[in-house]
C-alpha cells in the first residue's frame, strides 16, 4: 500500500534501478492500491525482462501486464 510520499519515492528508485534501456516509461500513476504504468519497448524480450524485474521487487506484491 502507498500511503505517503516516501513510499512514492521508493517506488520511483526501485523502477530506476530494474528500468531496462529500451523500455520507456511514458506514465505512471500511484494510488493507495496500485502503481499503474504505460510505456513502451523497443523488443518483447526487453518488455518481458522489465515485467520479469518487476515481479522481483518486494514492495510489489501483485505485477499484471495488459498488452
């Protein structure tokens, strides 16, 4: 849960130290419940590598990807 604006700062040096160089991110909204991104990848393989990282970060407890 994102309760105050040093959790979204966290958030934010997490996605910085996973982001791959081919991935960019063109949104990104917070909320109490959820951390929802747009963006896009050069490659599949760099969209899923992203994702993959996602799901290894522990403040992240569910990781979805639509498209």
């Amino acid at each position: 849960m994102i309760t105050n604006r040093a959790d979204a700062t966290k958030i934010l040096l997490r996605l910085s130290d996973v982001i791959p160089k081919n991935v960019w991110l063109s949104d990104i909204r917070v909320d109490e419940k959820a951390l929802k991104m747009n963006g896009t990848a050069i490659s599949f393989e760099d969209y899923a590598d992203f994702a993959k990282k996602l799901e290894g970060i522990e403040i992240f407890s569910k990781v979805t990807t639509v498209g």
